[in-house]
C-alpha cells in the first residue's frame, strides 16, 4: 500500500511539474508573439510615414490605430497572465506542502477555461 501511495506522488510530482512548465512556456509563447506582432506593427507604419509624410490627418490615423492595437495587446497578454499565473502559482505551492482546498481547484479551473 506505501509502495502505491509513493508511485502515485511521484507520478502526482511529474504531472505539477510537466504542467507548470507547459502553462508557463505557452504563455511565454503567448506574450512573445503578440509583442512581436505589435513591433512589426509598429515597424510597418513607421517605414509608411516615412515614405508619405504629406498627410497629417493620416498620420493621427495611423497614431490611433497604434493606440488601439496596443491596448488590444496589453488585454490579451493581461487576461492570458491572470488566467494562468493562479493555477501556477497554486500548483507551486503545492510543490512546497500547501493544501489548496478542492473549491480554490475549481476556481482556478475555471478561470483557465475561457
């Protein structure tokens, strides 16, 4: 019975484990790309200013459209680290010997399936 109760925490230990480290390397992933897609964004309308400075109405445009898609970034990489950094931060809590209670579980759950 000792000898099943260890396999399962050993298994229990790799699960958390390979699970932080997925969660964790996907939102890296996540943040990486949208700020990559912002400075190519930001590169583009640069090198199109650039080239026609002769339209400041554009301009304001282009500036708007910066603004926005930023703001777009900054939401979409904030609501993936809220999501995802309280089942992180719980299961690595539980590496050290912290009970999360079953109904915190859920939650967090919860909050990673949107």
């Amino acid at each position: 019975s000792s000898g099943i109760n260890a396999e399962y925490g050993r298994d229990m230990l790799a699960y958390k484990i390979c699970y932080t480290l997925v969660s964790s390397i996907c939102v890296l992933l996540i943040t990486v790309s949208y700020i990559a897609i912002l400075r190519e964004f930001l590169r583009s309308k640069s090198k199109v200013a650039a080239a026609d400075p002769s339209q400041p109405a554009q301009q304001q445009s282009d500036q708007d459209q910066v603004f926005f898609l930023s703001v777009k970034v900054f939401i979409v990489i904030g609501t993936q680290l809220l999501c995802w950094i309280p089942m992180s931060a719980a299961i690595l809590a539980s590496f050290v010997g912290a009970s999360i209670p079953p109904a915190i579980n859920d939650v967090l759950v919860g909050l990673i399936l949107p």
